[in-house]
C-alpha cells in the first residue's frame, strides 16, 4: 500500500514518533516527564508532575511503532473517551491528555497500592473473610461503574490496585465499553477480546454491552482468591476459550472443603455460562458477600467433587449452538442517536471534494441534531515487513490516517461523545464500507465520488460509490464535484 505520509494533503500533518516524544525530563503540555515505570504490550507508563498539582501523576503512552498492535491506538481512544466522563471513586481521576498528532497522552492520578495479582502471587490462597471483603469491594466499584452506563470488561487482578485499608480502585478502561459513548471496539472487531482466564462466554462471541460479563469476571477472581487456580485455566485457543460455554469447573470446596456452601453456591452462580443464569446486578452479589446466610442455596453448594461425564455432557448439549442472553437494559434511560457514518479517501481526494463533504455533512447534522458521526477510511492492507521508523510501521500508518481524519473532522466542534474515528483494512472498500454500516445499523452514509472499483469479481464500469448505493441498507449520501 501507498502511506498517505508520502502524498499530498490538505490534512496531512508532519508526525512526531511517539517514541521520539516522550523522554524523562522532556516537558509536555505543562507535564514533566518522569521515569518510566512500566511497559506493557499495549502502553508505556511514566511519572509525571505538574505545576500546582501536589498529588502523584502517571502519564499512559499507546505504544506505537514496529511489531506494535493497532489494537493499542484503538484501546487508547476507548480509555481517553471513558475517563473523562467518569467521576469515581474507584477510577483513577483524570487530569489532561494531548493529541494523537503531537503528543497522546492520558494524564491521570497516580494511585497507591499494590495489583490484586500481586498479592496473590505473595500470599497465594487468601483467608476466606479476605477475600470475601476484597470481593465485595470490587463489586462496589463495579456497581459504581454500571450506574455510570460503563461495563469494564477486562475485569482481572492485574486490573484492581489495592491499597493498606483494602480499598480497590479500577484501572485501564482499553476495553470498557459505554452506553452513551461510540464503542470503538464493538464497530471495528467483530471478534472476543479481552484477558483468557476472566473474559465471559458472551464476549467471546462479540458481544460487549451486557453488565453482567463484569459479573462473571468477579466470579473468576473470587475463585482465584480462594483456591489460588484458575476456574478455566488460561487456554491460548478459541476451542479452549469455549470450554467455559459447557465445562463446570472445579468445586471450590474441593480444594477448599472449609469454604462455606453458600460461598461456592455465589462463586458458581457467577461462572454461569449464559447471564440470565448469573446475579443479575453487582449490588445484589455484594449483598449476599456481605450476609451469607441470606444466599439460597442450590445443588451448586453441595458439590464436593468435579462434575461426572454424563453431567458434563447435559451441559455441553444444553450450550450447543450457544447463544448469549438477553441484554438487561442500563439504570440510565438514554435516546439512541442515528449514527452518521463519513467515509474518507484524504489521500486521494481533492481539496474541494474535501471541503464540500465537510459542508454536506454540517448540512446533515442539523437535520440529525443529537446524530453522531463515525469517520472512517479503508487501507488496502499494513505492511507485512515493517521499517524501523514508526511511519513505517502498522500502528504508525493507522495512527497517521487517525489523525488525518480527526484533523478534518476538527472544524465540525462535535464532543468527543460523539464522534469516533476507525481505519479498516480490505482489499474492496465499497464492500468494507458497506459491512461496517450494516454492522452497527447506520442512518447514513456520506461518501465522495470515487475511483472504480478493482475487484474482479465486479464489472469494470462499477464504481466504489456504485457498489455502496447498491448495497446498503442505509441513506447513502453521495457528494459530487461540478462536471
């Protein structure tokens, strides 16, 4: 593929490597940058201070570069959009962020504690009033995060900081979803993310807006509390990520045999495999932690020995052709807004077809007043072999049409609530443009006059702009230059 760094633009912006900016001692939009403190697959962490802020600050880097996932820039932008609109107790405050283009960055409080994993990796096993207490808490960040419209999603132990008065406080929102917000996630993969061990049935099947997969994440960390194992294990394939549609896993109390029935009955009601089997609220589960005596109990709580094969196969049987349950509503009614989707070819497209989808699309929006916008751009494919310098790179690539794209959008002034930006890949963009907007039930698309399609399959006199009027079940706005 050509990179748009290379060619001409109206919207082409010179791109500091991501590497290149963020050095200690470097100051950043009035941050400085401090030691770096951890390195993940996904993001960098650095200290940081701040004139007139006298609490600890952590600056969060989306790693970019050669051999970097592109799922990182995406999960970046999620956490941004989240923690600005959070206000919780149990999330890190948020104090600033920069732009993809100069410098991204998520400035947040930095946050005393030790990792839930941790403290499982020094203590192992926990004294059970301990880990009833510690669940409890987290179920009532989680709560805290549902009466928000936010489900997080990667619920795990390395996810939940701790501190001396056993006080959790939740982090890294890559992969939470928000009711009111454009799920970048959920409209660009159509795939199960999230960590092996704690990830629930349905997300592995797509599905990211149900509250009740934090449910069975806790459930996961309960039973790891207690029995130091892992319900599941830690399967590396999609055939053993699926075992948890069917399999019952390990009793508790076998184990454990001194773990209350009424315990192993909430641990093995929460790794239901369909969520309507599951407490149906956070606030619910942490009631019952909180007055054993008050869980009704089920054959669940007398299990004292791993399920027979013949159980084992009514259950298998039961999840055949698995199908995730109804979604609970959130707490918060909220009006679905139409969804407006703007699919660009900055690179090439003139500067006057360029500016006239800017004004078509101002056009629409007083039409679709409480509409948000979806921009997006197809790439025929990333690099297999990539340079060294992050322009040359997969993640270097989509980070530049990100920007691209965002500094088009930049004169339209909407809230970040209300607009997201997606770069796909596909050999037919007409074909790529029209999935996506099925895909995420799309009021319209707005879209340029376009070069012909190059599929074989298609007739030489089909165009791009063809194919998608054909195709979609939407409005497709086609805007035109005058012959």
């Amino acid at each position: 593929m050509k990179s748009f760094f290379k060619q001409e633009s109206p919207y082409s912006i010179a791109i500091e490597a991501v590497e290149d900016i963020f050095q200690t001692g470097k100051m950043i939009k009035g941050f400085l940058v401090g030691e770096e403190i951890y390195r993940g697959g996904m993001a960098v962490l650095f200290s940081a201070t701040k004139e007139g802020i006298d609490h600890p600050i952590l600056l969060k880097i989306p790693r970019v570069g050669k051999d970097q996932p592109v799922e990182s820039l995406i999960a970046f932008e999620t956490e941004l959009t989240i923690l600005r609109a959070l206000k919780s107790p149990y999330a890190p405050q948020f104090i600033g962020s920069g732009s993809m283009a100069k410098n991204p960055f998520i400035a947040m409080e930095r946050i005393e504690g030790e990792s839930l994993e941790t403290m499982i990796q020094r203590e192992g096993n926990l004294p059970i009033d301990l880990a009833i207490k510690i669940t409890s808490n987290i179920a009532q960040a989680i709560q805290n995060l549902h009466s928000q419209e936010v489900i997080h999603l990667d619920l795990k132990p390395d996810n939940v900081l701790i501190n001396k008065n056993l006080e959790v406080t939740l982090i890294d929102f890559g992969l939470a979803h928000h009711a009111r917000f454009p799920d970048l996630l959920a409209e660009e993969m159509r795939k199960g993310i999230g960590s092996a061990p704690y990830i629930a049935p349905e997300q592995i099947v797509g599905v990211r807006n149900d509250l009740r997969s934090d449910i069975y994440s806790l459930g996961v960390i309960l039973y790891e509390l207690l029995t130091a194992e892992l319900p599941f294990d830690n399967p590396s394939s999609m055939t053993g990520l699926k075992k948890r549609f069917w399999a019952q896993p390990i009793p508790p109390r076998v184990y454990r045999p001194e773990i209350p029935p009424a315990l192993q009955e909430i641990i093995l009601r929460c790794l239901e495999p369909f969520a309507k089997d599951r407490y149906q609220s956070a606030t619910q589960l942490r009631q019952l932690l909180r007055n054993l005596d008050s869980v009704t109990l089920t054959s669940r709580a007398a299990l004292i020995k791993p399920i027979s094969f013949w159980g084992a196969f009514k259950r298998w049987f039961r999840a055949a052709g698995y199908e995730s349950s109804p979604i609970i509503q959130s707490t918060i009614a909220y009006e679905l807004t139409p969804l407006v989707i703007v699919a660009l070819d900055l690179p090439n497209s003139s500067a006057a077809l360029q500016a006239k989808m800017q004004r078509s699309l101002k056009n629409i929006l007083q039409i679709y007043a409480e509409g948000r916008v979806s921009c997006i751009t197809v790439i025929a494919n990333t690099p297999t072999f990539e340079g060294d310098k992050e322009m040359d790179s997969a993640s270097g690539i989509v980070r530049g049409h990100l920007v691209q794209m965002m500094e088009w959008m930049a004169p339209m002034q909407l809230s970040s609530e209300k607009t997201s930006f997606h770069v796909l890949e596909s050999l037919d963009a007409a074909a790529r443009i029209v999935e996506f907007a099925n895909d995420n039930d799309a009021a319209m698309i707005i879209t340029g006059q376009a070069s012909h399609v190059t599929a074989s399959n298609l007739r030489p006199w089909r165009s791009n702009m063809t194919k998608i009027v054909e195709e979609a079940k939407c409005i497709v706005h086609v805007v035109k230059l005058a012959e």
